[in-house]
C-alpha cells in the first residue's frame, strides 16, 4: 500500500542529544491525524525533518511512496508536502486575494502572473476565489491582511497552503493565539478541507484535537508513545500519565 506520508525509523541528533528516536508512522490519503505530547517531546523537530529544514541522522521519508528524504523544503512543496506555521507566514499589507492568487499562479506554473494585475489571468482569480469561499474569507478578500481578526489570519494562512496544491498538509498550532470565540471558525476551516488531502496537526488545544483528528499520534521523549484513535487516546493511562493528566 501506498501512504501519502510515510517515516521509517527517523532519527535527529544534536551531539549527544537524541531529539527524534526510530520515528516511525504512516499517514494514509485523506488522513485526518493529530500529533500531540508534552513540551520538549520533539514535535517541532519532527515537523522540521518531515519538511526538510532539518536533515535527519538516520531513517527516511516517502511522500506518495517517493524518497524525498535527501529533497530541498522547496522540492518538497514542489512535491505536494505544505506546511503553515505556528506563527503567522502572511504579506501583511496585500488582501486575502493578493496572497492567495500569488500561491494559486505559482502553483499553476505562471510566474509571469506575478507581475501582473490580478485580473490579468481570470483562471487564477477564479480558482483564489474558490479557495477563500472554502474558508469562509470572501467577505474580506479585498481587505489588507494587517486589519483581520486573528483568527481570520489564521484561516489565510491555511488558504494559502491549500492553494499551493498539497497531497499533504502539515499544520503547526493552528488555533495558536486565537481567542476562544474565534477557534470554531478554525475547525470549520479545516472541515472544509478536501478530503483528498492527507492532514498530520501539531495542536494543543484538545478540544479541537479530539473534533478534528480520526487518529492521534503520542510523541513523548522524541518517540511515538501510542497511537490509536481519539477514544483509544483519552482512555490509555499512559497519556494521560505524560500528557492529558490522571482527571
């Protein structure tokens, strides 16, 4: 079987430090999975390794079942894996249609379109429309980014990784920041997400983990503690030992 994201034993090592040990997983098309643990478990690191910021001391990454182990973080996007960030990625004085029709014409091979007025190029107008309908930002499309709500900024941020066209979505703390009233809108974003994209989230925010994820990954001490589905994760005495806590 091919996966959309598969691992195979990776390791990082910082000297004597081992942040990543034997990391091993598959993330199946369309996969809706949420990595957790405590703080220092390696969770960033791993991000970092599965987007190749970080090279790995040992093992391998597939992407659709291609070795992308040794690929730049620019190939990799070229390839299909999108990440956001824990904080903010966005050009704050263009509109939500700006930012989103700058992935959308970089994606579709117009590099030339960049240079362009918007209107220039109606397909790339169109299908930047399509994506910020998907999140709910058409209302604000022609507002500079700098004066949305939080919230909304978050939801352009994963507006514009959908644009880019992944196979898989890797998305670091999105509700990071976001006042509670806002962080509904965050998960109707991402149920809106098509379901042809595999998604793999970092997230603390519990609720929005046990709303989201069909399967929940455990990284404790730079290794997979458990894994299982949201019911199997609440109800192991392990998690809720190095994590979740014994309420």
């Amino acid at each position: 079987m091919t996966y959309a994201l598969e691992t195979r034993l990776l390791q990082r090592r910082f000297g004597g430090l081992i942040a990543t040990s034997d990391v091993s997983f598959t993330l199946p098309v369309g996969g809706r999975y949420a990595l957790i643990g405590p703080n220092g478990a390696g969770k960033t690191t791993l991000i970092n390794l599965l987007t190749g910021v970080l090279r790995p001391s040992s093992g391998t990454i597939l992407l659709n079942g291609v070795d992308i182990t040794a690929r730049r973080p620019d190939h990799r996007v070229a390839a299909g894996l999108v990440r956001t960030f824990q904080i903010n990625q966005l050009f704050p004085k263009l509109t939500p249609l700006q930012s989103v029709a700058l992935a959308t014409a970089r994606r579709m091979g117009l590099d030339g379109a960049l240079r362009q007025r918007l209107d220039a190029n109606q397909a790339v107008v169109q299908q930047s429309m399509e994506v910020l309908e998907r999140f709910g930002l058409m209302d604000v499309m022609a507002q500079p980014v700098a004066t949305l709500a939080y919230g909304r900024q978050r939801l352009l941020e994963i507006a514009l990784a959908v644009a880019c066209g992944p196979k898989v979505l890797l998305l670091d703390e999105p509700a990071a920041g976001v006042p509670e009233a806002e962080r509904e809108g965050i998960l109707t974003g991402l149920a809106a997400l098509p379901r042809d994209i595999a998604v793999l989230m970092i997230e603390h925010d519990m609720d929005l983990v046990f709303r989201f994820a069909e399967h929940i990954l455990v990284l404790a001490a730079g290794a997979i503690l458990t894994q299982g589905s949201p019911a199997q994760i609440s109800a192991d005495p392990k998690v809720r030992e190095v994590y979740l806590g014994h309420s």
